[in-house]
C-alpha cells in the first residue's frame, strides 16, 4: 500500500482516499498500483457495499497524474516505463467504470487529468462548490487521456472541442451541464453525506443518498456559451475554428450588441488568443481524437485510443518542452516545434494513431 493512499472498511462502506494533499493529491505510479490493488480487493469482499473514493485536504480531489514523474519518464529514455504507468491507470479507469459495486466519487476542489480519470467514470460523481475541474493536457503540448476524450465526446455540442482544446476549466454547474458530474453537494455537508452512506437508511441506494444532499446548481457559464461554441468549434480544423471565433468576435456591436453577446464576442476573442499560443500539434491531436471517440463504441476503445496517441506523444519535442515550461523551469514561454498551425501534415493525427506500439492496454 501507497503512503499516499488510506483505505479503510466500516459499515460496509469502503472508504479511499488519495492522501497527497500538499501535491493536490498528484497520482504517482505506486498511488495507481495502490489504488487498483483497493478496487481488486474489494470486488469480492462481502463488507464491502459501497465505495467512496476522495482526497484529503479541501484544496482538491485530485491534481492529475504527477507530470515531473512523467517527465522524467519522458526525457530519460523510459518510454516504456511511461507506457507501464498508462496501462496500469487506465485499467484502473475502465475497472471503476464496470466495478460491480457503486463508487461514489467526490471531487471537492481542483480535479483534474488523472483526477478525471478517477472520479468521472464513476458511478455517482459529486462536486462542490469548490469544484474546479478541467482537462488541460493541451497547455503542456499532450492530449487529454484517462477516458477523458469519451467524456468531452459526449458533452452538448460542441463543448467537449471546446473544453479539450482551450483546456476551460468548470464548475460545478458547468461539469454536470458538461456530463462530468452529476450531483451538486456542498462541502459543508459532505460529512453529513459521508455518515448517510454509512447508515444507508431508506432510501438505500447510494444515488438516492446522494440526491438527499444535492442542491441546484447556479447558472452554467459553460451553457451560456454553447451558441457560438457550436458555431465555431464546429469547424473542419484548428485553423478554421480560430477563423471562426475571430469572426464571430469582430462581429459589429449592433448585430446584437447586448451585454451577453458582447461577453461572448470578448470569450470568442480569448478563446482564439489562446489556441494561438497552445502547441499546434498537440491540438490537431486532440481534436481528432476527441472527434473519433465520437465513433467508438466503448470506454475501452476510448482508452486504447489515447494510449496510441499518448505513447505517440512520449517521443514529441512538443510534451518536453510543455512540462519544462509550465511545470520544471516555469517561464510559460514554450517554443513549440513547428510554431504553426500551417507547418503540421494533413495526416498528422492519421498518422499519431497509427504509431506502433508493443501492445495495447487490454491486451
């Protein structure tokens, strides 16, 4: 077991908690043995109803997978240790998603990449008011995995482009607006939660528990936007979505010119201002990706998915240089190889997909 990881049975509740709280709860490869080596324990065990899975601290559930771990993997030549830690959690993914117990996940605070991974393929997913969750693989020249592109594949619209390419970070109503959550609970009562599951009275379900303590959330920023989110991320390419929101944010005031359509002329401006900044490899990856999970007809196929682009990604100059910039050297200032959108071949994602790869992740 993981010094990171607690896990605890009581009142046939099967209580884990991701136990990092000074790294935001930051998934190490030893926390992903851990916690799959929980899940394997508890399928059988007859004390064992129901799982909650969270993390401690009240700053977040989970940060996503530890990048300076990843890193190391990525620039030392252990691609296939990297590969090994990539397997192992989406297995991890996949067996939360079809455990045949019900998982409760709570993600109060910051969750996102890896934290996603966790929480978002369970089977009731609560979020705070605290919550801020995200998929901000692109912001490191990566693309988001975990099952991650089988969810924003599933978002309204257009979202699920929008959310994986700018890396837009939701709250709470935007995450159930968006099919990352699915209940509104508010952290001052997440003992109180805690305590009813464990007494499981009528009614008995753990969804039903949960709906005790849901409240409503407050409007979605993230739906107010789902107009010109749908008009311009629906765009054959990057460089035509950019024309699009460049488009839309200069249209003149008076065709429209109310507080909300100026606010989304201001986003559309943002949204194309920061694509431009962004690895232009990494989001031609993940557009293709997100739009082909559209296709695929499970989570597992999603999965084996992102690991070919993932495994595809460990040898990009683009990936290195992310980590180093937003997360080793910290100067924000990433010099991206090639620098335009215009530089990258048609087939690039084609060809990202079809990268070989000693096996896959179900293999």
């Amino acid at each position: 077991m993981s010094d990171h990881i607690s896990a605890t049975v009581a009142d046939g509740v099967g209580h884990v908690t991701l136990n990092r709280p000074k790294a935001l709860n930051a998934l190490s490869y030893d926390m992903i043995v851990a916690l799959a080596e929980v899940f394997d324990a508890w399928r059988d065990d007859s004390e064992v109803a129901v799982v909650v899975l969270d993390g401690a601290g009240d700053r977040g559930f989970c940060a996503g997978g530890d990048i300076r771990e990843l890193h190391g993997f990525a620039t030392s030549g252990r691609a296939a240790e990297a590969q090994t830690f990539f397997r192992t959690e989406y297995r991890l993914n996949a067996t939360i998603a079809r455990y045949p117990k019900p998982v409760v996940a709570i993600m109060d605070g910051i969750t996102m990449g890896g934290g996603i991974g966790l929480a978002g393929h369970a089977s009731v997913r609560v979020v705070t008011e605290r919550s801020r969750l995200a998929m901000p693989e692109t912001r490191i020249g990566f693309t988001p995995d975990v099952g991650g592109t089988w969810l924003l594949a599933s978002a309204p619209g257009e979202l699920g482009v929008h959310l994986a390419l700018n890396s837009r970070t939701m709250d709470a109503a935007d995450a159930i607006h968006a099919g990352f959550a699915d209940a509104l609970v508010p952290s001052e009562s997440l003992p109180h939660l805690l305590q009813a599951l464990a007494e499981r009275a009528d009614p008995g379900s753990p969804a039903e528990i949960v709906m005790l303590f849901d409240e409503t959330p407050g409007p979605s920023p993230l739906a107010a936007s789902r107009d010109w989110v749908d008009a311009c991320y629906s765009a054959p390419t990057v460089s035509g979505i950019i024309e699009r929101l460049r488009a839309f944010a200069a249209t003149p005031a008076g065709e429209g010119g109310a507080d909300a359509a100026a606010s989304a002329r201001e986003q559309a401006a943002a949204a194309a201002d920061e694509l431009e900044t962004l690895s232009p490899t990494a989001l031609a990856v993940t557009l293709g990706a997100v739009r082909r999970a559209r296709t695929l007809p499970r989570l597992e196929d999603a999965l084996e998915q992102e690991f070919r682009l993932v495994s595809w990604f460990l040898g990009q100059a683009d990936l290195h240089e992310g980590i180093r910039a937003q997360v080793i050297d910290k100067d924000r200032t990433p010099a991206w190889r090639p620098g335009a959108l215009a530089e990258l071949p048609a087939d690039l994602f084609e060809s990202a997909l079809s990268a070989p790869v000693d096996r896959g992740v179900f293999d």
